[in-house]
C-alpha cells in the first residue's frame, strides 16, 4: 500500500511540469497546414466532401507542394496528382 501511494505521489509530481508548460508561440518556421485528400471525381464522393468540407477543390501537385498561405479548408486532389506530389516529396 505504502508503495503504491508512494509511486502515486511521484507521478503526480512529475506531472507538474509537464502541465505547466505552455503550448510554443506561432513563429515564422511554423508550417501552414495543408490537408489534402485523395479522391475521385464521382458525384457521390462530391456531395460527401462538401458535407464535410464545404465545397469541393481539387488541386495539382504542385499547387499542393507549393509555399504559401495555409489553406482554410481541406483539397481533393486526383489519384495521379498523389503520386505526382509523392515524387516531389521525395525530392
């Protein structure tokens, strides 16, 4: 008994830290989120993406490998197009 609440203490206490850290301030070198989906052109897979998203673009890959502002919502982008962005990925 006397171990367990020992180790209860000691993890609590380790704890602290950890909790008292805060969350890194946003700088320059912080990525722009990106998400991009891999889907079809089926009016199906449109009407699921704009339910979820709110509107559906599909995007190139360069477009989606290139620098800039982060995106407000998530892109499709065509099954080619992913293998395209994973070639440029890989560069």
């Amino acid at each position: 008994m006397r171990l367990m609440i020992c180790a209860i203490a000691l993890s609590a206490v380790a704890a602290v830290p950890a909790l008292a850290k805060e969350a890194p301030a946003a700088t320059e070198t912080t990525k722009a989120a990106r998400t991009v989906y891999v889907c079809d052109n089926s009016a199906m897979t449109r009407r699921a993406f704009a339910r979820e998203h709110g509107g559906v673009e599909f995007v190139t890959a360069k477009d989606a490998a290139a620098k800039g502002a982060a995106w407000t919502a998530p892109k499709c982008i065509k099954p080619a197009e992913a293998r395209k962005l994973k070639e440029l990925a890989k560069r």
